[in-house]
C-alpha cells in the first residue's frame, strides 16, 4: 500500500512539474507564435496612414463569371474601401449596353473588411496583455485568455465568410446606389459584399408589377442572394426582379487572412487541450 501511495505521489510530483512548465514556458510560446501570425494577418488589412509608406496603394480586380458575360468591369480597393468601380451591363432584353463608374469624389467603405480588422487588433490587444513577464498562475488563466482570443478569431472569420443578408429595400435604400455616375436607372439595383475570399458585385434588374397584375404578390424576406421572381415594395411601386447578374474577383490578401485565422484558431485550441490534459487530475491548482 505505501508502494503504491509513493507511486502516486511521485506520479503527481511529475504530473506538477510538467503542467508548470506549460504555464511558465510553453503558454508563451504559444502567445508569441500567435502574436506573430496575427500581426501577419493584421498587415493584410493595411489603411491610408498606418505606417511610413503613405497611402494604401489600389488594387485593381477584374470582374468575372463562369456563367454570364452580361456584366463586366473593374473594382478598383483601397484598404477596406471600394475607390472606384466601372461596370458595364448588357441588358437581356434589348442587348443595351450600359456603363455605370463611381463618382470621382467617391468611396464606398467595405464593413466586412473593416470589422474583420479591428477584431484581428483586438485580438493582438489581448495577447500583448500577455507578455514575457507575466506569469499564468492557473490552468483557468489560460483557458480564459484562449476562448477570448478565439472570439474574435471566429468574430473576424465570421466576417469574411458570412455576407450580411439584406432586403431588396434595403440594398435599394443602401448609400451604394448613389455613388454611380450617371446615376443607376431606376430598374436597376447594385450590392457589393465579401464571401469568403472573393469580392462579389450583384446586378439585379427589376420591372414594375402592374397594379391590375394576377401575381401573388410576396415580398421577399433578407437574403445574401436574391433570385428571378423576389418582389418587394419601393415607394408606392411593386418591383419584382427579372434578372439576376453576379460577378466577382479574388482577393489573393482575404485568402492569406483567413489561412492566418485558421492556423490562430488550432493553436489556441491546442493550447486548451494540453491545459485540460492537466485539470483532469486536479482543479486548476495555482503554482
């Protein structure tokens, strides 16, 4: 019996240097390799101003589709901001052509992008909370600034690959609408939004239901996407969409993002595992 209450304790004694050198050792380890992953994504969110090198240069996109050639252009980014759009739409009914820009004294903010950035820099905050010279005295410690890191790594992902689903109101309402020159036709509505790591621009045009028309008439709830046939009110019209026009680029920086945030989320999560490894033999015990 004393043989094995020996065993016991010297298992535990073992048990105990092992988890303080993950909390005085290892965990840094860990903060430092994350800090500087996200300061790698962070310069993929890079603004006017940031740093020494002046502006954010453009980027200009070529609009594409597997499916349509009806709409072609360029978008021209800017940091998180659209600086510049040419768009060129050939109906489908008459096959006229039409050609919309931003307005020179123009840029629409891209809030995804946005969004995406500050939780990256929240989470740098968090970490760099952290240095070298603090020492995690529990198991919990870590576990806690783990799930609050990993929040804004998945608020951040999140972003990127979660468009915002909208109305047809509400894309009509949406400030993007007046930023063309010539203005939009009056048939015509434009949303622009991210999806994962592509820069999507969606064309819909629309005709107006006739007060004596037979159709049922449905307003279309939100969607990221709408289809041929959605209806909604505007003013004192019913509209209904006819045609549907997406096109979109790759964003090469939006993919390195998300591969960065990927990579963040599994070593925090590998750090909880170790830490929980641990607290199944005792409860979180201070060091």
């Amino acid at each position: 019996m004393a043989t094995v209450m020996a065993a016991t304790t010297a298992e535990r004694a073992v048990l105990e240097e092992e988890f303080r050198w993950l909390l005085h050792d290892e965990v840094h380890a860990v903060l430092r390799q994350l800090q500087d992953i996200l300061k790698e994504a962070s310069l993929r969110f890079t603004l006017p101003g940031s740093g020494t090198e002046g502006p954010t240069k453009q980027e200009n996109f070529i609009l594409g589709s597997c499916g349509t050639d009806q709409v072609k252009g360029v978008l021209t980014l800017q940091g998180d901001a659209l600086s510049q759009a040419d768009v060129n739409l050939k109906t489908p009914r008459n096959n006229q052509l039409l050609h919309f820009a931003f307005r020179e004294d123009k840029q629409w903010k891209l809030q995804q992008i946005q969004d995406a950035r500050n939780h990256v820099s929240q989470a740098i905050y968090l970490l760099a909370n952290r240095d070298e010279s603090y020492q995690f005295r529990t198991g919990a410690e870590v576990l806690k600034l783990m799930d609050a890191v990993m929040l804004q790594l998945t608020r951040a992902r999140n972003r990127l690959t979660t468009p915002a689903t909208l109305t047809l109101p509400e894309i009509a309402a949406s400030g993007l609408t007046r930023m063309f020159a010539p203005a939009l036709p009056s048939d015509l509505l434009v949303n622009v939004y991210i999806n994962l790591n592509k820069l999507c621009l969606t064309v819909y045009q629309l005709h107006a239901l006739q007060p004596n028309s037979t159709k049922n008439f449905r307003p279309s709830g939100g969607a990221v996407l709408h289809s041929p046939g959605a209806m909604f009110e505007w003013g004192t019209q019913r509209l209904e969409v006819s045609h549907v026009h997406k096109v979109e680029c790759v964003i090469p920086w939006l993919n390195d993002a998300l591969v960065f945030f990927t990579v963040s989320l599994q070593l925090c999560q590998q750090l909880k595992d170790k830490i929980s490894v641990f607290s199944s033999y005792w409860s979180y015990r201070p060091f």
